[in-house]
C-alpha cells in the first residue's frame, strides 16, 4: 500500500481547542431502563438490561463542560463509555453522549459460512435503528441506538438545564437532530457508526481502525451522510490493515477520492486534507497497533519527547476538520485485495 509524502507544512487555519475544564466538567451515568421502561433484554445476541450477577448492563453515559459548549455538537460513541475521550471532545465545546446499543452480537449471528453479503450490515443497522433490517434478531424501536439517545436526550434535557442537551431535539422532542451528532467509534462500533452515516445523514463520522466487515457490500452503498464526512485512521500493524479490510472499506466508500491514504507520522495538520490516515509508529504488538490510534486509555497511548500525545493533532483533525476543505482525488490503488470472497 503506497502512502502519500509526509506534509509538514502547518495550515494556515490550524485551531487550538481549549482543554476541558474539569471542575465544570458534569458527567450522568443512568440505565436505559430507567429512562424508558420499554427497554427490553435479547439474550440470543447478548444484548441485557443485566449482567449474570444482577448488576446492571444498561448503563450509559453523558458528559459535557458547562463552561465550554459552544460548538453545539453531540458527538455519539458507539463502544464502551472512554473518559479520555469524552474529555478530550468536551474540549472542543462538544457534547458526549455513549448510548447502549446491541454490539455483542457479532460472534451470535451471521456466523454463516460464506456469510451473506448483506447479514452484517443489516444487522448492524437493525442495532442502530431498532428497524427490521435483518432476519438475524428482532431488536424492537426502544431498544435501538436512535430511540435510546432519544429518550436519554429528553431525560438529559430535564436534569441538566445548563448542559442545553435539547438543543439536539425538535422542538416536539419526537426527533434527534442528527445534522448535529457526530458519530464515532472504534473497530465494531467504527463499522457500525460508518453503517449508521450511510443510512442516516449526520455532521460528520470518526472511524478509528475500522470498518471492517470485509465480506460486506455495504460500504459502497449510496450514502446519506455526504462521504467527504467521513474520516478514518488506523495503524499499519493492525490486522485489520495487514489483512486490507481497512484499504477495501475506504475505497468502497470512495474516500479515495478526497486525497490519498497520509501517514502522519512526523507531518502536521491538515494531512493533504484527506480522510484516510495511517500510521507506522512503534507499537508493542498487533493488538497495542489495534487500540493505539483511539483517544482511550492515556496510560497506554504513544506520546512525544516532550510529553505530548503523539496523535493529538491527528484526533483534533479528525474531530474539528472542516469538512468542506478536501483533498485531490486518486485512483483506487489496485494493491488493495476489494473481493476477498
């Protein structure tokens, strides 16, 4: 895979994001079934209102700095709740929303072999919508991601008055305000907010190592999300990039054609303004290469000589770029292995 030459020419409208302020800083933590007894278990595909030990499994989060909300974004996390990462998007005046969804299903269903090119897909939009898309499981309207972050926006809008969460609502409470969710995820939750975005049109979409789903035919779909939103990074050790599931992906979704795959290493914003980016930095192995490029566990994240996150301006890019400003198309490079069937 041919990477573009490192830019290190800094742009000329580069932001700096104030910090999160963590004594205005408000976090809520609430079960979905608390918010809305409607709420329902489906132990087939592992998706419960409890754990086996009676503790609860529906709990979700939302935070926001009451100092510093002005970009009136909700950016929505489609994996376990990551404090790192709602920080760090609170910093840029965002809200933070991690909704429980159905995301343990992946090992349950569609096990076929060869799977359907459609089951993934449908399925993953069967979690997000509470729709009948697939024929894998029944996930009924309260219990899909769209009406849980819903009725946690309305439950939010009522504790939380200083944190405008309704903003995010119509006025009659009856929708959310997609054009102003971002939607973001790593690895599965990267494939199913990537499905989400094509199915329903949101601000924008930060995919860290992912999509994947590299039987699917989804990812070429007609997108209702315009793909120049779209924004993807992975690390090149990560099996999903060794194995070109992640090359296959951005190509389906013609992310190809604002600009080449950059490698940020030692390059500076705004990467050729493109949407795909890669890295080749030192890691510890496959699975440290798989979860480095998230803003998850500050512990374990790759920093600079000076202290500083290696990836920082990588995240802020990827969470703040304008996305009116794109890179030059290329070509589809003919190295990436499309049909792996």
């Amino acid at each position: 895979m041919k990477l573009a030459p490192l830019v290190l020419a800094l742009s000329l409208n580069t932001l700096s994001f104030a910090k999160a302020d963590s004594e205005s800083i408000k976090t809520f933590t609430q079960r979905a079934s608390e918010i809305d007894p409607r709420s329902m278990s489906y132990e087939p595909i592992n998706y419960l209102l409890e754990k086996p030990d009676g503790s609860p499994a529906d709990l979700q989060v939302a935070q926001v700095d009451h100092k510093n909300q002005e970009a009136g974004k909700l950016v929505i996390w489609m994996m376990a709740h990551k404090p790192n990462l709602a920080k760090m998007v609170n910093g840029y005046g965002m809200h933070y929303m991690q909704p429980r969804y159905a995301n343990q299903w992946f090992s349950k269903v569609c096990q076929e072999k060869p799977v359907g090119e459609h089951c993934r897909g449908n399925m993953r939009l069967e979690a997000a919508t509470g729709d009948d898309y697939s024929d894998q499981a029944q996930i009924e309207s309260p219990d899909g991601m769209m009406e849980r972050v819903r009725q946690y926006l309305i439950w939010l809008a009522k504790e939380d008055r200083k944190g405008d969460w309704d903003q995010f609502l119509s006025k009659d409470q009856s929708k959310v305000l997609w054009s102003k969710v971002i939607m973001s995820g790593a690895s599965h939750g990267a494939s199913t907010s990537a499905r989400f975005a094509i199915h329903q049109e949101v601000d924008r979409v930060v995919l860290f190592c992912g999509p994947r789903d590299n039987f699917q035919s989804w990812h070429s779909l007609e997108s209702a999300t315009p793909k120049e939103r779209f924004f993807a990074f992975s690390h090149d050790l990560d099996g999903g990039w060794t194995a070109d599931h992640y090359c296959r992906s951005w190509e389906l979704m013609g992310l190809n054609e604002f600009g080449p795959i950059v490698s940020v290493d030692g390059a500076e914003p705004p990467y050729q303004n493109t949407r795909r980016l890669l890295s080749s930095a030192k890691v510890d192995d496959k699975n440290h290469a798989h979860q480095v490029v998230t803003p998850r566990d500050y512990s374990k994240a790759l920093k600079n000589e000076d202290g500083t996150f290696l990836y920082q301006d990588v995240w802020d890019y990827m969470f703040t770029h304008p996305v009116a400003e794109v890179g030059t198309a290329v070509d589809l490079d003919p190295g990436c292995d499309k049909d792996q069937r």
